[in-house]
C-alpha cells in the first residue's frame, strides 16, 4: 500500500524514494525505442506496468512513447532506480546519462481503431490515413502494428481514392522541396528486377542536357540494392537538404538518399517491417512512390514496370492495373505521369548488389568494353523517353540523343560533376570472399529467377554489405558447358558466404539450362 | 581478416577464442526468444550478423531460433564471450548460466513463402497452413510475421475451406484428447459482451444430469476477462491433462484453461498478438475455437453468438455469415453444431474483469437475492439447449430443467465439487482502489457501449489484475438522476485507476443518457 500512499487518484506523483534515471543501454534495436525497467521498481507496481506495456517517458522536456520490457533476477543490468534505455529510446530523448527520468502509460493511441477498421476490411478516408501516418511518424505504433497496417493495404486492398488519400498523408509529414524553374523530372523503377540500375545514368544523361533532375532514391526495401546504396559505393548521398540544393543549383541534379532529407518519414519508418515481412504492397508502393515524387517537388515523372514471370509485376494485367493507379493518384496532384512497361524477364546488367552494381553503372557511363549492353540500353531508353516528354529533344530522337550523351562522354563528365559536388567521387569496395557456381550440366539458359538470384545476393549480405552479392556470368540464351560459372557469390564474411552458397546450390534453381 | 582465418567456406568452425557462453539476462519478452550479442563479438563480423538477424541457437541438443539484439558501449552488460538470452530464450533452450552456446543464421523459413501469398490475397491450401502453423509453433515467426498472418486472415480473407485447413493445422500440432463415451458436450461465445460469463454455470448444470463436458477455456484476447481468467479466481485452472482425466472421471466436468493442457499451442501465440492488436478476425476466431473444441474430443458443441451495435457481431447478417462458418467447420470435421444468436445490446451481469464477474458467478449459482438475473437467464437458456440437443431431457423441458437445477442447489453442489477437485475453491480477490462514475444528468439509460465499458476496464488493469475491472449500477432502460453512480471502477494501482478514469471521463461515452 506504500506506493498508494504517495498517489491520489488522477493526480499521480512519484515518489522520492522512486526516482529515475537514464542509462544507456547500448542496445541497438534498429530504431525501435525500449525501455527496461526493473521489476522490483516501485512505479511498476503502482503504475502497474508490465512487460511490452507501451510508455510514455519525459526527459527535460522530451517525451516520446517506448516499448517496456521488464528485467528481474541476480545478473540485472539495472541498478536500482536505473531505466536502461535502446539506442534509438536514448537518442529520442536527446538526455545524458543519469539524467531524470518520468514514466506514465503512454496515451491510448486512437488511429488504432482506423487500422482495425481497415484489418477488417473497410475504407478509410484521408483524416483516417492523416490520423494513422501521424501516429506512425510519432513513434506509437509497435512493430505488429506496422506489420498488421502493411498487411491490411496489400494485396489490392487500397481503393484507388484511398491510396490518394495515403499518399497525402505521407507528404503532410514530410518536408516539401520546391525548385526554381516549372520541370522539374524524375523516374522511378518499381524494382523487381535485380541489376537494373537504370537511376544513374539516366539522371547523367538528362541533367547532361540541361533538365533540372534533383533526384532522391530509397535504400533497399526487398531487393539486394536500392539506388541510394549502389550510390552510396560511388558518393555521399547521406545529404542534408542545404548541401541538395547546392548540388542541384551546380549540376542540375543529384543522387541524394531520400531518408536524409526526411520527403517521407512515414515510408522511412514501414520499410523498415516492409523488408522484415519481404512484402511491398501494391497500393502502399505506389502511396510510398508518390509521396516522394509530390514531395521532392517533381512535375514530370517517369516509372519504369518492368514485367515478367518472376519479377515483382508478373503480367501485363497487372502492370496495367498498377500503370493506372500511378495515373490516377497523378492526376490528383496534378503531375505528368508516364509509365513504360520493359522487360522483366531476366537480371540486367551483370552485378547484383551495391558495390557490383556501381561497376556496371560505371562501366556503362564510361563506355568500357565490357559494359553491359542491356543496361546501357535500358538506361537509353528511359533517358530518351523522358528527353522527349518534356519537349528537351524532338520526339523520335530521345533515344538517339541519349545514346551520344554517353558516347561523346557528356553524361561520364555530367555524372563525376554530380559526385565531386556532393562530396567527392569514391572507388566502390570488393568484398573479402568470393565462390563461383558452376552449371550443373550443358545446354542453353533457357529461364533465371530473378527471386532466387535476389534471394541469393541478399544471404551473401547485400545490401547491408556494400560489396556482397553476386555477379552473373550468363544471360538468357547463352550456351553453357557443364562447369562453367553461371555466377560469383561475393562477401564480407566467410558465414554470408557459405549460407548464401549453401541457398544456391540446395535451393535455387536459379537458372533452368535445356536442350540445345 | 582473423576471422576468416578460423573458417572455410561451406564449413564454418568456431574460433576458440570465440567460444560464447549463456549469459541470463532477466528480460521478459513475453515469451519471445531474444539474444543480445556485443556488436565487437568475433562471430558478429565473421557470421554478418546484424540486428534483428534471426539466429539459430544452440546448447547442449537444444536449438531455438532468436531474434539478435546488438549491444555495445561503455556500459555493455555483456562481458566478452557472454551471450545474453531474454527469458523466453533461457528457459526454451534450458541451459545453466555459463554453459557454451553456438550461434548461427537461422535456416530460410520457407512457410514464409505461402504468408506472403495469403497478404498478397492469394488462397492456400492445407500444406501451406500446415507448414505456416508448424513454424509458428516452433517459434520461427517474429511478432511481425504473426501480426501479418492475423492480418492477412481477417476481414473476410479466408474462404470456408482455408478456415477447414486452418482448423486442421492446428488441431494437428497440439495435444488431442479422447473422452470414454460417445457425447462430450462443449460450449462457447465469440464473446464481445462484457460480463456474459455463463460457462461456469453452463457446466455445473449440464454436468449435474450427468452429462460428460470436458471443458477447456482461453484467457481474454481482446476482452477483459476470458471464461479460464474468471474461473481461476475461483479455482486452479492450470490442469495438466492426467488432473483433467481424473476431475472429469469424478465430476463430469471441469473449467481449465486450454493453454496448459497445450490444444491449440498455435493458438497460444497468435493470441498474444492478436491481444497487442486488438484484433480477432472471424475466419481465425472460427478456427480457433473449432480447433479447441476438436482436440477436445468435442461432439456436440453449442455457439453463443451475442448481437448487437457494440457487440463483436453487429448485424444479423454478420452472425448468419460466422454461423455458416461453424457449420462448414462442425461438418467437415463430423461435429454436432448448434449456433444461439443472442441479445448483444448490452453487457450481462454487473461486474466486468476476472473477479468481478466471477462474484455474479456464485450469486446465480447460490441464487443469492442479489443475483444478475439477466446472467441467470442467459445461462439456463443455453444450458437448457445442450440439455435438449442431446436428449438429456425432452424437447421443450431444457430451460425449465435447467432453471429446476440452479433453484433446488444441484448446479451450486456441482461447482463446488468440481472447484474442489481441481485443487480447492477459492475466494475472488477484491480491488484496493475504487473509484465512482457518476451520470452526468438526469433521464433513461437509452445505450449501453460494449466496447468502451470493455475499454475501461481493460484501462483499469483486468484482465491481468484479477481484480480490476468495473461494476455496473445501472441496465438498459434504468432511471438515474443526475449524479447517481453509473459504474465504479476497480484497480490494484493508483495509476490505472486514475487511467481508467480519465478514460471514462473524457473518451467514455459509455452510456447514452436520454429524455423521460
């Protein structure tokens, strides 16, 4: 009854005797904040707070929501009167250690009640969607609620009024970027397809010819490399918003990481589960998409789909069905769209990773003999395609035009202008340790899975190491003997390697080699 | 590069300076498997492992699979070599402290595979639920999955033949019981009525005729109390299965709870998720209980579904959609159904949390003067039921034999038997902390919220309090007058009361007071 003592009902004081305060932990739960709380303390009981209970803590003037777990027995990490902290609970709080602390349930979280209306099927509207996105970005949803509010918006779930209302909701918590100058392009590749990193040589070639192209790129959600990791290998991209526009007012364009300018801190927070799930929904990729387009301040954009049996979109039906929600969450913002479905079929370019991946990049930029024809191809045409939309070149001669930007080196110096600016060209890293895998037998490459060469590239530790993945020695339609290396897994460490490798050869049936 | 000294690809060997050792943390995951590693240990580096990696653990024969959790800093808890294990972790791999653990990446969950076909709306069959629900089981799902996979199954998501091949899944990884006889009545309610707690009744009636009725209950998963939380302020509920055997041998009956006899184990853990979610979809919740009922050896099992505007089931044809539901389930598996859709429209009995209700129990059963009547008639009307779908009395004699039961003490007599034999009756604890609501004006109770008198008492600490909750003043239809108690609630801590409070007082438009 002691701790009654100290209380009254709806007026509750801490005690003296229960003071707390903060330690670091070192705890890294990868931006989730926890707190430990020991269960002997006296606030636990007479706050009657229990493991996984959601808190609220005060620090000088801070406050923010954490996850409780409680700690108990002889080898306690805490010492009494201790609230250990995570990594991303103490940075939040923004305290010192031993800084006082106070703890209270955290506030009911009433966006709850719109995800479970959407869990169970219903429509929600934009001040639903505002609701739930804010409640996201203030850090009071735990990580099955971002998994359930994932979930409930994949599989063809979100109204196309709906994913328009999401949208808005994820730029409303976001920084708006403007720009001098009424076109401003962009493009996007909704991914899928390992390799095809189309970004940088695109955004060379068009700001080569004068186009203002201030270019954001996401790291990897399930992918082995996003556009923003393979630039990472070649140029900080980890850009404030200030050193953007510098780049942007010399160059025309950049290759900035989006998170570091904070366009869509709500996709920043559910990629996060998106990549633990392996899961993109449609409705919320195209939400996560546009949200980054309208915010980074685009007025002309272009969106690659590449379409194949084992890319992410599988069918001309569905690719016309997700070209039609980008039109029509667009139109509601008033942006020119254009969408072009490519090949899907196969990886482009032969690198599969960040580092491997800015080779190829490279290579293509520099017009090295042994650059990939299919990216540079791939790059040309959406390079050309959005020289034409935006009236930069005749219409017929964008592709024309693109390809003697890259021949006459334009876009190579273009690009190396863009890296200085942002802080200094940089060599991308080799990895440690590398094992080839062999053609089980002789024939032609008749299919390759673009998931399990994915899949394989990710166990090797791509994209958390810069220089793992996996390099490809054949393309569709090549003979191969029995022997020959179909790939080469790259990685850091001897454990990635062998996992990966031990995947390839027991269960990827990555490549199907058949009859002459 | 000393690590990958130490390894050869394919065939990774520890290090001895390397060796790791089981360190006890004293951290409650709610049974979550957790493992926090220095981020400078050896393996880390040479195994790529990253936060929130899953491992595989192992020790002595044991292996769990665990989330990683890196820790670093000067305040590290970790020694050099520790291993620390959350208690969940401890306990399944039973080690002693300082007993030499290996690390490794935890195999591919393959299951995962046919989860994210059933978010991307795709139907499975009974191999993808039987491996889905294997790996459940074997704790290979993070939070995150699990919040997917209730996700992905709610709102209508589940055709009448995947809530089959649920159903079957997890009856298949649990315990089965058989029962000597051909009739083992059950019953159950899809709940959403706070305080309609007519199973104890239910089975000290039935079981007084003589009938065989093995019944097993769940804890609360969205609601304040469940039947087993009551139950167990009354008497010990945790039965292992040969206590069960001999209190159903002697008495007909008993009230455990289904968890420690281990029926539905699958079931267990999506509960603590769906808890966190607040969500219990209708084809889960169909499975779920089926499932139970199955491994129960069930035969004829009776459904209560409550309905009404704030009830679980809303309309008349949500509750005709849930009962084809059973009805599907109950065929496929050779079960006897029979569904009761009941008055939703507000709670039953007076009190809401575990001890509270458990009170209004022993009132209808002592047929005290102060007794719920309508609790009482809620009970006799589906023990009345069972007693006429399985002949027990004539067609028609059901309620009038089961009211003859409570009125003459035989029910009372029966409960109290069946208390004793499972280890002794208890008496419910009561609230140190109380605190009134009063009507804001005066004129007719004219709606009663279920779920915000739920909420509240949920806020005020039950079900994990036993002795937290509310008790109710006042019924539908009720005259009060300005300042008259509505409710009061009760709570072990000053915290959650004044919670609870400033709940009902601000958010809690639980009743609806109109004109005379």
């Amino acid at each position: 009854m002691s701790a009654a003592k100290d209380s009254v009902a709806g007026d509750v004081v801490v005690a003296a005797h229960d003071r707390l305060v903060a330690t670091r932990t070192g705890i890294d739960t990868r931006g989730e904040p926890v707190v430990y709380l020991r269960n002997d303390a006296a606030i636990a009981r007479s706050e009657g707070f229990a493991a996984l209970a959601r808190i609220r803590v005060c620090a000088n003037g801070h406050a923010i929501d954490a996850t409780l777990f409680t700690v108990s027995g002889p080898r306690c990490m805490l010492a009494p009167g201790q609230v250990g902290l995570s990594e991303a609970a103490f940075s939040a709080l923004d305290v010192e250690e031993g800084a006082a602390l106070t703890l209270s349930h955290a506030p009911a979280v009433e966006s709850l009640g719109f995800l479970r209306a959407k869990v169970y099927g219903q429509r929600l509207d934009g001040q639903a969607f505002n609701a739930i996105i804010r409640d996201i970005v203030g850090g009071r949803y735990m990580g099955v609620h971002l998994a359930a509010f994932i979930t409930a918006c994949s599989g063809a779930r979100l109204s196309p009024d709906e994913i328009v209302d999401l949208t808005g909701a994820m730029v409303d918590v976001g920084q708006r970027l403007q720009w001098p100058g009424k076109c401003i392009v962009d493009k996007h590749c909704v991914g899928g397809l390992p390799g095809n990193r189309t970004t940088p040589i695109v955004v060379a070639i068009v700001a080569a010819h004068g186009l203002t192209m201030p270019k954001t790129s996401s790291r990897a959600i399930t992918s082995p490399a996003g556009s923003a990791d393979t630039m990472e290998t070649l140029a900080p991209v980890d850009l404030d918003l200030a050193t953007m526009r510098r780049v942007v007012e010399r160059e025309g364009a950049c290759l900035a990481w989006g998170g570091s300018v904070s366009l869509s801190p709500a996709d920043d927070i559910l990629i996060r589960v998106e990549r633990a799930l392996d899961i993109d929904g449609e409705g919320q990729l195209v939400a996560s998409v546009m949200s980054k387009k309208i915010a980074a301040g685009s007025t002309d954009i272009l969106i690659d789909i590449p379409v194949g049996p084992t890319a992410k979109v599988r069918s001309r039906a569905a690719a016309d069905a997700l070209e039609a929600q980008f039109q029509y969450v667009a139109q509601a913002f008033g942006c020119r769209i254009q969408v072009l479905q490519t090949d899907g079929s196969q990886p482009i370019g032969r690198g599969v990773g960040p580092a491997l991946e800015a080779r190829d990049v490279l290579a293509v930029l520099k017009c090295s003999a042994d650059a990939p024809a299919d990216l540079r191809e791939r790059a040309v045409l959406l390079a050309g395609t959005l020289l034409e939309s935006v009236g930069a070149v005749a219409a017929g001669q964008g592709q024309v035009e693109a390809s003697a930007t890259l021949d006459d080196g334009r876009a190579w110096r273009k690009f190396q202008a863009i890296c200085e600016a942002q802080g200094g060209m940089r060599v991308p890293p080799v990895a440690r340790h590398r094992q080839d895998v062999f053609a089980p037998r002789s024939g032609v490459v008749r299919r390759i899975d673009n998931r399990l060469i994915a899949r394989a590239a990710k166990l090797a530790g791509a994209p958390g190491d810069k220089a793992a993945g996996l390099f490809l020695h054949v393309k569709l339609g090549d003979r191969v003997r029995e022997g020959d290396p179909l790939l080469t897994l790259h990685a850091e460490s001897p454990g990635e390697l062998a996992y990966a490798l031990d995947y390839a050869r027991t269960q990827g049936q990555a490549f199907e080699i058949g009859e002459d």
